[in-house]
C-alpha cells in the first residue's frame, strides 16, 4: 500500500495493484509516501464484498449467520438487489487482515446458491 497527497491535501491510501497505482506514482511521484499497516491488535479495515447468487428467502439469513459466528468481524452495511430469480448485493465487513477476509470469503462461498463473492473497490 501507499499513500498519495491529494491535490486539497488528503491522504489517500490506494493498494499497491490498485489500477490506478502505476500511473499515479509516475505522473505524480512527488505526492506519494510510504505507508504500512500499523498492525495493531483490534484495528479493522472496512472491506466490501460483492456476492452473486440464486435468490433464495434464507441467504440473506446465511450470509449474516457465517458473518455473526466469526470472531472480530462486524457486519457495517448490507445492501441487495434481486432480478430474475438471481441476487446481486454488497456486504461492508469491518475486518482485521487480510487473512481474516479471505477465510469469510472462502466461507460465505460454500453457501448453497452462491455462484460469487468477491472483494470490491
């Protein structure tokens, strides 16, 4: 991850393979800082997660059992859309690492009528 100085002179942290990244630290590399992670024990980051599946009255109910069950994970905001007999929706998970997130994802996509999930921008 690095920081970029925005032109009103806020602090942006962007990912390291964020699409933007390259040509930022070449157009603009007088503006970027490093960063890190400060690692601090109960710190969490707000990850979104995009997740596709058959719509079902239950998943809903699913998705938020696996979510409540696991340790130092929050649930911040829900939002879902059906269409067609398919759902398409965004969880916002208050989570500590990146580890921690993988495994939620792992776990939400063994759901039945999940087709995906996927980290979102």
């Amino acid at each position: 991850m690095f920081g970029f100085v925005s032109a009103e002179g806020v602090i942006k942290i962007h990912r390291n393979d964020c699409p933007n990244a390259e040509h930022i630290r070449y157009k603009y590399p007088y503006r970027v800082i490093r960063t890190r992670w400060s690692g601090k024990v109960g710190s969490h980051f707000a990850a979104t997660l995009k997740i596709v599946g058959n719509d079902d009255i239950t998943i809903v109910t699913n998705i938020t059992s696996i979510i409540n069950k696991e340790k130092d994970v929050t649930l911040r905001n829900i939002s879902i859309d059906s269409s067609d007999g398919i759902f398409s929706g965004f969880l916002v998970i208050g989570i500590s690492d990146t580890d921690a997130l993988n495994n939620i994802i792992k776990k939400i996509k063994t759901i039945k009528g999940i087709k995906d999930v996927q980290r979102s921008n």
